[in-house]
C-alpha cells in the first residue's frame, strides 16, 4: 500500500482531502434490471431512465450493452459508474481480443472479473453505485449472474435488482420455467416492466429489450400503460 | 567483453544466449507429445550419484497445464514459480483456467527481458509445457532465447535427437491417438534416448493432461504396466522376423 495513501487517510479518516475522494451518493440513476435465461439463451430488459432525484430527467439512457462476443451487461444504479465500468470491459475486450489466438473471455470470467472490481472499490470505501447484471451464452453454455455495489454476486436462473427484487422476482419465480420461448419470454418480462412501470416512480415509459443467443439483437420497446 | 554480458558480439550473435541454449542440452532428456485431447510429458531420471534422489524435471502447473524442464534446475524451479503464479492470479480473477498459449506468451516475454539486459543472463532452461485451452490440448517449447514454438512432439536435452527421429517417424498418427498409445509412444521415445540402458519406472517419470483429466504425474506402478506392455510388443516385433531398425549412433556430450 502507498505510504501516501496511508497518511492522507490518517488526517482526515474518511474525509475527502486532496487526492483522496470516494463516492457518497448516487446521483443520476437508473432503476430496475430484469434478467431470465429462456431456451435458447438469455433475455434481458431495463427501462431507458436516468432519474436526477426524484426528476426523471434522461429518457434515452441505454442501460444494457453487449460485452465481447458472448456477454450483456445491464446496470441499475449511478449512470456515471455504469460508464466507467463499460470503459474497465472496453480495454479488458479488446486485450482479449489482441491476443488473436481462438480464445476469448465468457460471460463466467466478465462476471468474475467484475466481481473482483467491485469488492475492490468496495474495500477502498469507494464503491461503483451499481447493481450490475451480466449474462451470456458460450459454446452453448448458458450463464446469468449479478454483482452489487458491495461485491456480493450470485448465478441464477432469473435476476432482478433493485426494484425489480421486490416486485418482479415473485412474479419470475412462479412463471419462469426451463424451456421458455423465445416470445413468451419476451412476455414475461413485459409482464414485471409493466409492474414496475405501475409501482417504481423511477420507471419510465420506454424499454430496452436485449436477446443473447448465438448472435446479439436488440429491441426498442416502448411500453404504453 | 562481449562473452560475459548479454549484449552483441561483433558478428552480430549473442553469446550468452547460445551458451543458455547448450546448458539446456546438458540436462537429461525431456519429451513431449500431444493429441487433440490429451498432452504426455516424459522424462528421464537423472541423479547426482547413486546416494542421491533424482532431480524433478516435472512440475504441475495448475490442474491444466504442466511442464517439463531440461538445463538448469533451479531455473526451472523459478521458472515454474513464475507460471504458477500468473495461473493461480488468473484463476481468482476469472474463475477460469489461464488458456496455455497465453502463459506461454507471457514466459518468452519474461525470458526475452534476461537476453536484453547487460546485468541478467538468460534462464539456463528450455521448458516443454504441456496444457489445455479451448482449442483443445497443446504443446509448446519455450527457449532460453525468448522463442516459443507449438509442437505436435519434441524432444530436449541430452541424446534427444534419438528421441526425435522416433519422433519424426510417428509424428503424423499423434493428433488421433489414443491417450494409451501417446503414453506408450512417450516411453518408446524415451528408451530411445537411453541408447540400451534398460528401460525401467525407476529411470523415468511420465505425466498426462488431458480433457477431462487433470495434470498428474502417473504412478510407478502404471507406468512400469506400460512398459512391460511395450516390450511384449517389441518381442513380437522381433520374433516376427522384422527388419532391425538402424539406431542412429549418436555422439552423446559428456553427460554432466
């Protein structure tokens, strides 16, 4: 550890000093993620919000962007930190893809590597205000996982964070089963939106639909009430 | 002055590189060979007197790669530090196994940086690393010089170039043997290198990785099974009238 590093901290304890600033709180967030893995690969929707408070100022956020080859990542929380996440993965893909030799990063080791990143900010007292969702298919394998703000991360079969734990989870877990298809999937997860559209004041009106399968497609959905 | 640093020689040569390279021929024999699937590493074991121990030539890398060394062993000792190291760092960071054709990348650089430098001298030992990645199993070569080269099967050390001609003859069925017919093929490119020493488990080591089968060094007793099994087939050979093979008398280098 850098002895500078040490006595900086030493003067003020947690305060900001010269060189020594870590997040406090969110600023301009997104809400809820909603995953689910359906037969063919991984379905993913967030709305296109970006809240400042209680105003919901951005209406054309993108929240979901696919990773490499084989991952999507979506992010609820602070948007800024989504974007200085998406600038860690730009340069982790494209070294990935310098070595030019056949193999490439999955959506297991983009999750892990997050994972690493996370806890890391996390130890520092300088979190990433995200709750990330990562989820892909590679070589056939499918993988949904999530990492919080604190670096606790999980697999699952569907995942929701933020409000989308509480009021679209139970909804996923009675309706979600191994061999969606491809339309009922989208289904189902226009069913929790619309939930959340309903409940969370941070939800807007406009969707992002993104489908992994062997390829990546997306979808601008706008959802009317 | 231009023999004791790594720096040029006048004719455009570096010295210390080339006498790292000899060093690696004075070790005892190491030979690899590969499948689609599997990698076999064998080697042959060399002791300081009868007293003593064998040296390890073979060390496991992670569950997935392993490698063979031949020179100097100590060299090889950090050498294997190194990689092992950069696999376990990978590992926690991606929850995935480091692919073999990086952390071979990354050994050359680590030995380039020795041939570039006035105060270091080149690792005084050639790796044979046997691993997995995607692409199925792989064999690569790292010299002291900072090279590597994939390899379908070599052979380094003292009176490897039995071993190679072997190699050579055979070399062609390796990517669709069996795991038991590359183990067997691994031993019989080994006593070629013994030039009639008899062939026994006490006098070599042999290591498998494949899918699906983590990197371990196999046991004595399975690996003596294989070479009884070898020489029934060679009596047969024989009983059966074949035409003697011509051994290529090599002159072998003072075996240090």
């Amino acid at each position: 550890m850098n002895s500078i590093d040490a006595t900086i901290a030493e003067k003020g304890l947690m305060s900001s000093e010269m060189g020594s600033e870590r997040t406090l709180y969110p600023y301009v967030t997104g809400t809820s993620v909603i995953g689910i893995k359906y037969k063919d690969g991984i379905l993913m929707a967030a709305d296109m919000g970006g809240s400042y408070g209680s105003t919901l100022r951005y209406k054309s956020v993108e929240r979901l962007k696919p990773i490499g080859k084989h991952s999507l990542i979506g992010a609820s929380g602070e948007i800024s930190d989504f974007q200085e996440i998406l600038r860690y993965l730009d340069e982790l893909i494209l070294y990935d893809n310098m070595w030019d030799d056949g193999n490439s990063l999955g959506p297991k080791e983009v999750h892990n590597y997050l994972t690493r990143v996370m806890y890391n900010r996390r130890n520092k007292f300088n979190p990433l205000w995200n709750s990330l969702v990562l989820g892909g298919v590679k070589n056939g394998q499918k993988y949904l996982g999530t990492v919080s703000m604190i670096g606790v991360h999980f697999e699952d079969n569907h995942i929701a964070t933020g409000f989308g734990n509480h009021l679209a989870r139970p909804i996923l877990r009675k309706e979600w089963h191994e061999n969606l298809s491809f339309e009922d999937g989208v289904k189902l997860l226009e069913k929790c939106m619309r939930v959340l559209l309903y409940r969370d004041r941070s939800a807007v009106n406009k969707l992002q639909v993104w489908c992994l399968f062997p390829f990546v497609t997306s979808a601008f959905y706008p959802l009317f009430s | 002055m231009f023999r004791n640093h790594t720096t040029w020689s006048p004719a455009g040569r570096l010295f210390q590189v080339e006498y790292a390279m000899e060093a690696v021929k004075q070790g005892s024999a190491a030979i690899g060979l590969r499948s689609k699937t599997h990698a076999v590493l064998a080697s042959v074991n060399k002791a300081n007197s009868e007293l003593s121990s064998h040296q390890k030539k073979i060390f496991k890398i992670d569950d997935h790669i392993g490698i063979a060394i031949a020179g100097l062993t100590a060299d090889g000792r950090v050498l294997s530090r190194y990689l092992r190291s950069e696999c376990i760092n990978y590992s926690f960071t991606y929850e995935s196994p480091l692919p073999v054709g990086r952390l071979v990348v990354q050994l050359a650089d680590k030995a380039q940086v020795c041939t570039q430098r006035s105060w270091k001298r080149p690792y005084g030992v050639g790796l044979l690393v046997a691993g997995l990645d995607e692409s199925g199993a792989h064999l690569y070569y790292n010299c002291p010089s900072g090279n590597y080269f994939e390899y379908q099967a070599f052979a380094i050390g003292s009176r490897s170039q039995a071993a190679k001609t072997y190699l050579e003859r055979k070399f062609e069925t390796f990517m669709d043997s069996s795991r038991e017919e590359l183990i067997k093929d691994a031993l019989f490119a080994i006593k070629e290198t013994l030039q009639g020493e008899k062939l026994t488990n006490s006098i070599c080591t042999v290591a498998v990785v494949g899918v699906g089968e983590p990197f371990h060094v196999m046991d004595q007793k399975t690996v003596q099974e294989v070479i009884d099994s070898l020489e029934i087939t060679e009596e047969r050979a024989d009983q059966g009238a074949a035409m003697q093979e011509d051994r290529s008398p090599e002159t072998a280098p003072m075996d240090i």
